[in-house]
C-alpha cells in the first residue's frame, strides 16, 4: 500500500568537486548555492543576487560574458524613503548610500564574478517564476530584476510566454557549450498574484523545460547533449554519466517537494517557502543524482566540518 508518490531521481550531470559550478535563479538557487558551499564545491552564487525570471537570468549571464562595467546611468534611487542607490539588475542588498558607492562595490564584484563565471564547468539554473515586471520609463521597456520598492506604476506585470522562456534559457545554453547546465524549477510558491497564477506560471516553466529537453533530444547523437525529465536510481547505486564538453539535464526538485512531500509539515510558517527538512530531502536527493559518488564522503566531511564551525559554543 502506497501512501505518497515516489519521485525517483536518475543520475544526471555528474560534479565533482574539482568542477567549479555556479548556480543562478530564486531563493531556492541561493540556498543549493550554499549547501554546495558547505560541502567543499567552489561556487560562484548569485553573483546580482537573487533572480526569480528567465529573461533577469538570461540578462545577468550577458553581463556576465561581457563583464561590462555599469555606470552612471544603471544607478536608480530606491522608493520607500530607502535613502539607497542599486540597479534594476541586482537585488537591493547590493544597495548604498551613494551612486559612487554602488559602483565601486558592484563592478569589483563583476570583475571578480566574470572571471569566475567563465571558468565554471556547470551551471544551475532555478527557475521561479514566470512573471516579469517591466520598467515603462526605461526604452524598450526592458525586465528588472528587482523593483526596488520603486512605485507599482512605474512597471508593467507581464507573464512570458512558454516560447519566450524557451527562447532565453535556448540563448544561454547554446551560447555556453563548454558548460553543462542543469535547470530545475522552484518549489518556493509565488502566491502575490494567487494560487491560479502561480500554477499557470510554473506550469509555463515546466512547458519551457520540456521544449529545451525535446530539442536537445534532436541533437544528442554527436552534439554532446545529455538529456532528462526524470528521477530514477538503481539499487546498485548511481551510475556517472558524463558527456564530453556540454549538455543539458533536468532536476525535479519541485516534484519533490509538490508530489513526494505534499504536506505543509513540509513548508516554513509562510507556507511559501520549503522547510529545512525539505530542503535537506532535496539535497540529499540532489547529491544522488548530480554528484561523483566517489567524492561522497569529502562532501559529508565538509559538511560536518561547516556545522561546527558555524557553530556558537555557549560561554
């Protein structure tokens, strides 16, 4: 008698911990990013903060390939009486008192993150949602990746279509072929527009997913593309699979979490957000399908070696 629906989690994208991996997308990229920290990976996280669409990921990878410095003209004062200068491209925690500030801070980090970025091997993208806000003053009105607490009618809220996301995840992919991606979609629920428009928009990621999956099936033979919309282990243990140079793969983590878990003893206070026994399932779920097995104790020992140094003796 079965009791909950078992997601099965097939070896993918094998990393070792010599492979230099960088992890781009929401909250739930931020948290893989330093779980992979923690167990001895170098990882380049984040490096605009935190980022919830495909075209502020696809906007943040070009930056990333051309290391453009920002300028004068990026800096927007943020709304709400912050008193702080950022970017439509970075998260408000790259915030500071003075536009010179801001850029001093967020072209070292780009300098030092471009350099990082091209020497990743992987990359994992975590998908969020596909809504996008779009800023009306700016030309060709382009998507922010952070509103910065500016007022709502100076965007428009705009829900990308399957194609459009395709598209942008296709542009990265295919524009990187030394790298293997690795794309998964946010368990985090996006409820600010409702549980229907959240549905609709993972279910446009999902859709989004499955069409790169399907093209990449076209072009495995020769092409260095590896390709799954499963999760399946074997009881002799996973299998490294690794292809030349490239490749795409899919990783379940919000099946996980919505099919397998299905329980809001699964979910924080919020009952947004994952709980820490949920994200902890996914990533040991995650170390099985997308790690070396060989490396599998180092990763537990670095572990273990993070909590305590995290750790605050009582005095």
């Amino acid at each position: 008698m079965k009791l909950f629906t078992d997601i099965r989690c097939e070896t993918v994208a094998a990393m070792t911990l010599s492979d230099p991996v960088c992890v781009l997308g929401s909250c739930f990229a931020d948290e893989t990013g330093e779980r992979l920290k923690d167990a001895g990976f170098d990882v380049l996280r984040n490096p605009f903060g935190t980022l919830y669409n495909p075209a502020s990921i696809a906007a943040a990878v070009a930056r990333l390939d051309s290391a453009e410095p920002f300028t004068p003209e990026d800096c927007v004062e943020m709304g709400a009486g912050a008193g702080r200068i950022c970017s439509f491209s970075h998260h408000s925690s790259f915030a500071r008192p003075t536009a010179e500030e801001f850029l001093a801070h967020a072209n070292e980090r780009l300098e030092e993150d471009a350099a990082r970025w091209h020497a990743c091997t992987h990359v994992i993208l975590t998908l969020g949602t596909a809504w996008v806000w779009r800023a009306l003053a700016l030309p060709g009105r382009p998507v922010v990746a952070n509103c910065l607490k500016r007022p709502a009618r100076e965007f428009a809220h705009e829900l990308l279509s399957v194609e459009a996301c395709a598209s942008l995840l296709r542009g990265i992919i295919g524009a990187h072929p030394d790298k293997r991606f690795l794309l998964t979609v946010s368990p985090i629920r996006h409820l600010g527009e409702g549980a229907h428009a959240n549905t609709i928009s993972k279910s446009t990621l999902h859709l989004a997913v499955q069409q790169l999956i399907d093209s990449a099936a076209g072009r495995t033979n020769g092409a260095g593309i590896g390709f799954s919309s499963n999760c399946t282990k074997n009881n002799s243990g996973p299998s490294v699979r690794k292809t030349p140079s490239g490749g795409v793969w899919y990783f379940p983590a919000d099946e996980i979490v919505m099919d397998e878990l299905r329980d809001y003893r699964f979910y924080a206070e919020d009952l947004v957000h994952p709980s820490p026994t949920a994200v902890r399932i996914v990533w040991e779920r995650f170390l099985d399908a997308c790690t070396d097995p060989a490396d599998r104790e180092r990763i537990l020992e670095n572990e273990r070696a993070a909590r305590a140094a995290a750790h605050r003796p009582l005095r």
